[in-house]
C-alpha cells in the first residue's frame, strides 16, 4: 500500500498529538502528588518555640536566635523536647532508677538541733567525798573494815580506838555529871561551879565528835570505857585506808577516805570552738561503753574558767544520779549535749551530701528521671541534718540513697559531652578560594574565597590569621585552596587546616 504525504502528516500529528495528551496527564499526576506533599505539612501543627539554647551545652539560653562566641547558631528547643539533652541535667530511666534503689526526700525548713560532742570520764563526786580522822592521840585497838573498796552503811563501825586523853575526859565528865546531882541541897556557887565543869567535860567530849548516845550512856553509867568506837558518817565505799590494827595516831591524821557513789561526776573535755554552746543548767546524754544501747542522763553543774593548752579544751562537770552503784570512778565515757538552734534554716540529710574534700556535691530531683548535681555551702550540722547555706532550696527533692551511684554518672555524661565539644568539626566553618598573598613574619593570610553556607557569607577577599604558620608551608600565591577556620574572638578569624584544591 503506498502512502501519501497527506497520510504520513496525519500520522505525525496524531502521533505528536499522543505525546501531548500523555505529557498533560502525566503531569498533572505529579501535580496532584506534589499537591499532597505540599498540602500536609501545612495541616501540620508545628511544635511551639520554647528558647534557643547554648549548642556547647553551657547553661545559656535566648529567646531569639544568636551564635556562640565559637560561630555556631544556637539550637532550637520546642515543646515536647527533651530539654534536659541542653542543661547540665542526668535523665536516667525509671526502670535503673528501681535497680540502683535511688530515694529522695524534700528539703526541709526546721530549726537545726545540733549536739556537741566530747569524751569524758567518770569521777567522784567531791562533795560526797569524806575523811575520817581522830581529833586526838590515840591507839588503834580493833578494825571492823580493813580493806580498801569495802562498802560501808552509814553508823556502820569502822574501828575502835583507846586514848588516855579520852578515857580521862570521859571520867571527868562522868564525876562532874553525879555532882550536880548531889549538889541540889548545896549553895547556888558550888551548885554552878560543878555545872559548869560538867558542861566543859561534855563539850569536850562533843568537839572530839563522841556521839549522843555514848555520851548519854556514860552519864547514866557513871563508867568511862576503854576504848571509842567510830562509824562511817556516810554510805558509800572505803576509797583509801590507812588504818591499821595496833598503829598510834595523832591527831587529824587521816584513816579512811570514804566516798558516796550514788551520784557521780563525768569530766567532759569540750573542744574550744563548742564551748560556746554550753552553759550550766544544759541537759548531757551519756554513755558508756561497759553498758552498750543504754543511755544515761545529766544535767552540767560548772563550766570551768580554764582552757587545757596541750588539748585546746575546756573541762565541764556533769552531774549524774547513780542509785545503783553501775558507774565505777574512771569509767570512759561518751558525752552529747543537745544544744537548741535559734531559728529555722534549710536543712539536708547527711546521707545526702557527697564529699570529696574540696567540696560538698548534693544531687537534686528536677523531675521523674532527671537529677542534677550542685555544688553546695554547708552551715551547722545536727544529728541527722546538716544546714544548706547556698545551693537547694527549701521543698527541693534531694537523693539520699544511691546518690554517689547518680554522681559518677553525671561525671561520665559531663567527660563525654565535652570530648564531643572538643571536635574542631563541631564549631569549624568549611570554604574554598584562592590564596592572594602570605605574611609569614605577621602570621596571616589573604584569601578570596568563595560563599560560606554555614556563616551566609558572600564570596570575597579577607584576611585571616593562622593558627600555625606552618599551614601554608609550601603554598605559593594564586594557589587554589579548601581551608576551615574558626572564630577564636569576636572578628578574629583563625585558619586551622589548608589543602591544595
């Protein structure tokens, strides 16, 4: 079959005719899917700005955009993001949280009760400390207690003495005590002469501490006896004896040294910078190691006025009730005094402060998973609180359990964001141009380069110093070049690395 030139221009127009046909259709396909694609996001709603925070990390935010010092944009941070990936927080999951048994606890305002602290021991109580002594010679006949700790009852015999001196006031007093009975009938001076001797032989005998009842026994009897017995004038126990069977004695010598031990002294050496807060009336918790668990109370009686140069302490008495004799003299003993704080102060448990000696770290709850360690200024300290001058406030969650385990994490996170802060990739701007010229001696270089993205820069000519003049070791003018530099001042642009194009 032949084909005309009328056929064959049919056929290209309906053939070109086709390819515009599926050309429209096919583009407005893609329209349509364009339209979609561009549609949604616009249906979207965008999450709200919130701040711009510091891209190093720092603890720095802006409400509007701006750069670091180092040339980097700050980041954006919307609602719904996690801000604590910016802040010097920890954000630790629940799941680790239960494992590594973290517990927190509210600071609290309270009024800080602390306690001073000493070492003592115990003593006997001078007051109650007696000495038994003959006011004239004598000789001692009989011992009735002859060693030394025996416990004595009060009147108990002790020991029986004869003196001639005493033997002849007892008989003197014993004539003169019949006379005056005899006497009745006589005149009025004879009758006084013999009452006053009998009363000088009676208060001879009473200054020589002879008892009532012997006394009003010889004045009935008429008999003076051999020897004097003499009596322990307290309960308590023999803390020194002398005496000893058949020895002379003279008059004031001491035979036995008798304490009474139901109450007792505790000698509490106080450090210098406590002794402020101690005063005479403070109530003392004692303890013995002899009684673990078992709490004594006492009340101080005197504060002495003297400091113990060699221990820089002061020496306070505490008195101390010991009906049962459980408290022996020399005892050690283990002193607190609870001393009232003047008004409220924000306080922490001691379980919650960690320290390393040169400071004091307290971890704080921000929110469920996100702690955050500070450094905190401690005041006074009580028995289980510690004052917070500086650093947490009051109602703040602190860990008390587990918070060292949260404190060497915090300390990786903080040694691994700044190795990746250390990257010079991070804060470096990249750019290709043309090295114009080299000042060695200056240390900087001209070069024309070509736009920065990262700065929006145009292309043009500008100086830059070099971090290290040996980076164009070898460049020559006119050389084609890719550099990276950063912005070590504000206007001070400094190359770090140069490559030949």
């Amino acid at each position: 079959m032949k084909t005309g030139p009328l056929f064959i221009f049919i056929a290209v127009a309906l053939t070109v005719g086709g390819f515009a046909g599926g050309y429209q259709f096919g583009q407005q396909k893609t329209d349509g899917v364009t339209a979609v694609a561009t549609v949604n996001p616009k249906n979207e709603q965008k999450p709200k700005l919130l701040y711009y925070r510091n891209p190093m990390g720092l603890p720095d935010t802006s409400p509007t955009p701006k750069k670091d010092p180092m040339g980097m944009d700050y980041i954006a941070v919307h609602e719904g993001e996690d801000a604590a990936a910016g802040d010097s927080g920890l954000k630790i999951s629940a799941e680790k949280i239960q494992k590594m048994g973290v517990k927190a606890e509210p600071a609290r305002l309270q009024v800080l009760d602390k306690s001073v602290r000493a070492s003592g021991r115990v003593e006997i109580d001078e007051s109650r400390s007696y000495t038994v002594t003959a006011k004239f010679e004598g000789y001692i006949e009989r011992l009735h207690v002859n060693t030394t700790g025996q416990p004595v009852g009060r009147s108990q015999p002790l020991f029986e003495v004869y003196s001639p001196e005493l033997v002849s006031a007892q008989r003197e007093y014993a004539i003169a005590a019949q006379g005056v009975g005899k006497l009745n009938e006589a005149g009025s001076e004879a009758q006084s002469a013999m009452q006053q001797l009998a009363d000088s032989s009676l208060q001879r005998l009473k200054n020589w501490d002879i008892s009532d009842e012997q006394i009003k026994a010889l004045a009935l009897s008429g008999n003076a006896k051999r020897t004097l017995t003499f009596r322990a004038p307290v309960a308590g126990i023999v803390t020194e004896k002398k005496a000893v069977q058949g020895m002379r004695f003279m008059p004031g010598e001491m035979l036995y040294q008798i304490a009474d031990i139901s109450s007792v002294w505790v000698q509490a050496d106080v450090f210098e910078q406590d002794i402020a807060a101690v005063g005479v009336g403070q109530k003392a918790k004692i303890r013995i190691n002899t009684y673990p668990g078992e709490v004594f109370e006492g009340r101080i009686a005197y504060v002495y006025p003297t400091l113990k140069a060699e221990t820089r302490t002061v020496p306070v008495r505490i008195e101390l009730a010991n009906p049962k004799g459980r408290l022996k003299p020399a005892m050690f003993a283990e002193v607190d005094i609870p001393v009232a704080g003047a008004a409220s102060v924000v306080t922490v448990p001691n379980s919650a402060v960690i320290d390393s000696g040169n400071k004091q770290v307290v971890i704080v709850q921000l929110a469920e998973g996100r702690f955050e360690p500070r450094v905190v200024r401690l005041g006074a300290r009580g028995g289980e609180f510690v004052q917070v001058l500086d650093g947490v406030r009051e109602g703040e969650m602190v860990v008390t359990a587990a918070n060292f385990l949260i404190d060497a994490e915090s300390n990786l996170k903080a040694a691994l964001g700044g190795m990746q802060a250390a990257k010079p990739a991070a804060v470096g701007h990249k750019a290709v141009g043309v090295l114009n010229a080299v000042d060695a001696s200056a240390g900087t270089v001209t070069i024309s380069h070509e736009p920065v993205a990262s700065l929006k820069w145009p292309a043009m000519k500008m100086d830059f110093v070099l971090a290290n003049p040996s980076l164009v070791a070898g460049f020559k003018p006119g050389a084609s070049v890719e550099f990276e530099f950063v912005e070590r001042n504000p206007g001070e642009w400094v190359v770090i690395s140069v490559v030949r194009k």
